[in-house]
C-alpha cells in the first residue's frame, strides 16, 4: 500500500541549480497536483494534472515544469532555483469524479532548500 | 477561480473548549469543500468533506462541519478538544463533483492548553 511516493524527502540546492522532485502514486488516480507550503500562507498549488498529457498552472507556477506523461508519474521540475523556493512540498493525488474526487492523498513532503 | 479564506490564524483553547473554525470560500459555482488537518511533523490528511446533501457533515474524532450556501462557509466545529487536536487545520474547495485546481486555505494552527 505505498499510494503517493515523494522523492527526495531533502534536498539542498545552490541557486541556479535545477532538479526534479518525483512522484509517484498506486491508487490510479485522474487527477495529481504539487503545492508548496510556507508558514502562514498554507498550500499553495503550483501545477495539477487531471490525466496523463493534460497539465495545468496553479496559483504559483513560475519557475517550475511537470509533465505527466502516465497517469502514475507527475514530477516537478525546477529549473534554475532560486532562494524564494526554498519551502516543503507536497505531491497529492485523487480520484478526479465521482464520491472520492478531490480527496487528496498526500506524500510525505520534500524539505527544499537554496542556498 | 475559486478562492479560500481563514480568518483565524492562531487559536488557542483549553482543554474540553468548544472549537469553531472559519471558512469563507470564493467560487461562481458549486463546490465540493473539506476540511483537512497536519499534526506536527505529518502530512495532511481528510477530516471530512462536503459534496451534496446533509449540509452539516461529520468527519473523524468528533469533528464536524455545516455548509452555508448562503454565506459561502464552512465553518469546523468541536464541542471539547483535547490536547491530541493540537494541530494546523487547513479548509479547500474545488468545483462541484469533479477534482480540478483543488485550493487550499492559509490553515489555522490551534493550541490546546492541557
């Protein structure tokens, strides 16, 4: 039973660096998301999936890419990172219809820092 | 697009006090909205949901919650905490029946006295 897996759980990046942070999930869901968490501004969405090869904007998505080319795979990419993403975050996922859509299940989160 | 409002951003209680929670949420349509909650050092994770029906929904350890269509809110509500409720509680919304751009709340962190 591993439903959403994050990897890595830290990272520690220079600026300019870029990386991936990965996702993956079990449970077949339509529908995937990533959001970033900062104290006092809750989740905030970066970029969400409502099926492989449909991806969206979120609140916040300058500076990241993702790509969800099958429906268990969603990673974030950052570019060239830089210190104002330095946050956790979190990949989620959910049924995209029915009694179970927008019940997010989440990873464990991936502490980023840019130094 | 839709958006979520928290008014309370810290709230502090004794234990066996009565817990309510602001939601304010800001959408054309209908919505589907939960409540979500991260105990310290853990993700979130479902305390209840809202999609149609019974406007007053009950999620888990007590907690429940009352849609207000008319007031667009969703308030949380405890009649005793305890301690263990200690936490960072956090409202979302997403167009009705259909998982898409699900937005979150800023969260309110509540501290239970013991």
């Amino acid at each position: 039973n591993a439903g959403v897996t994050q990897t890595p759980k830290f990272q520690v990046l220079k600026t300019g660096q870029s990386m991936t942070l990965q996702c993956a999930q079990d449970m077949n869901h339509e529908y995937m998301s990533w959001y970033r968490q900062d104290p006092g501004m809750g989740l905030r969405l970066i970029h969400y999936s409502v099926g492989a090869g449909i991806t969206d904007q979120g609140e916040v998505p300058n500076g990241y890419n993702v790509s969800r080319s099958t429906t268990e795979d969603f990673p974030l990419r950052l570019l060239s990172a830089a210190p104002s993403q330095t946050s956790v975050y979190f990949c989620a996922s959910s049924s995209k219809t029915g009694t179970g859509a927008g019940e997010l299940f989440f990873g464990e989160g991936s502490r980023l820092t840019v130094l | 697009a839709q958006s979520v409002s928290q008014h309370n951003h810290h709230v502090i209680l004794s234990e066996a006090a009565s817990l309510e929670l602001g939601c304010n949420y800001s959408y054309g349509g209908t919505v589907n909205l939960f409540w979500y909650v991260q105990y310290p050092g853990q993700h979130l994770q479902l305390l209840l949901k809202y999609f149609s029906g019974d406007p007053l929904v009950k999620g888990i350890k007590g907690f429940e919650a009352e849609f207000i269509k008319s007031k667009f809110s969703f308030n949380l509500r405890k009649p005793s905490v305890q301690w263990s409720d200690t936490a960072e509680y956090f409202c979302a919304v997403t167009p009705y029946s259909s998982a898409s751009k699900i937005i979150f709340g800023s969260g309110t962190r509540l501290s239970i006295r013991p």
